[in-house]
C-alpha cells in the first residue's frame, strides 16, 4: 500500500515535473497565449490529483473487501467442515438405531419361541436393555440433527454474506 503510495507521489512528481518544463518552454516558444496554457495546465493538474486520489480510495476499498472475502471464506470452509461432521454423526447414530431395531426385532420375535425360563428371562432383559440403548439412540439422533440443522442455517447465513461481500466487489470494479 505505502509502496503504490511512494509510486504514485514519484509518477506525480515526474508529470508535475514534464508539465512544468513543458510549460517553460511552451512560454519561450509563445509569449502570446502564457496565461491561456498555464491555466490549461492547472486545470489539467488538479483532474490528474482528483483521479490518482479517487484511484487511491477505490484501491482501498478494494483491498478491504479482499481482506473480508478471505475472512468470510475462512468461515464458510470452517462451517461446511462442521456441517459435514454433523452429518456424519447423523449417518452414524441412524446406523447405530438401525441396528438397534434390527436386534430388538430378532429378539421379540425370539421370545414366544423360549421355553425355558431362564431363556425367557435373559431374552426380556435382553429386550429391556435394547429398548433402553434405542431411547439413548433416538436422543443422540435428535441431537445430532439439531445440530446438523442449525449448522445448515448458519452455512446459509455465511454464503448469504459471501454473496453479499462479491457483490459489493462487483459494485465497485463497475464505477
């Protein structure tokens, strides 16, 4: 930033410079029209500081936004991975449900089958810690996919202000 400042200060100085020998030698050469081109060339100066100044602002600004994109970027790549995290433990607790079910199935279907009593017993405590472990399960689901829900309000909410950071980009490349 400083170094285009130097840049630009050095290019004033070089226009400023050839305007003002231009102008010595254009009041040499024609001592009728001085006052005319000398106020030509003051105007034309003051168009040339407006424009490196408006140049200067909307450099700025420009590297601002850039910074601010970079930000924003970081932080939909940071919640896209922990969208994706929650999404995993989504398949993963709907996995762990499933099967689950599949064993409490299996040992319901058991239980008419058992005569002996102790098969019995052993099958409805088996039946009574699967009921259990799916209750913890469809909890652990439940919270998994609040979590994966308000993550997915959050992913839209950064690329909305993503969105919002190029357009304002995009405004102002235009002017």
């Amino acid at each position: 930033m400083n170094d285009l400042r130097q840049a630009l200060s050095w290019g004033t100085a070089v226009m400023l410079t050839v305007c003002c020998c231009g102008a010595a030698l254009l009041a040499q050469s024609r001592s009728d029209g001085v006052d005319g081109s000398l106020t030509a060339l003051t105007a034309e100066l003051r168009q040339l500081r407006v424009a490196v100044e408006e140049l200067g602002r909307s450099q700025t600004q420009t590297q601002a936004l850039a910074v601010y994109l970079s930000v924003q970027q970081s932080r939909i790549v940071q919640v896209a991975n922990r969208l994706d995290a929650a999404q995993k433990d989504v398949d993963s607790a709907t996995l762990r449900s499933q099967d689950v079910e599949t064993r409490l199935a299996n040992l319901t279907d058991e239980l008419p089958r058992a005569t002996e009593p102790q098969r019995r017993a052993a099958l409805q405590d088996g039946i009574r810690g699967m009921k259990a472990e799916q209750r913890h399960l469809d909890l652990e689901l439940q919270q998994a996919r609040g979590r994966e829900s308000e993550l997915s309000q959050g992913m839209q909410l950064e690329v909305s202000r993503w969105n919002d950071l190029i357009s304002r980009l995009e405004q102002l490349i235009s002017k």
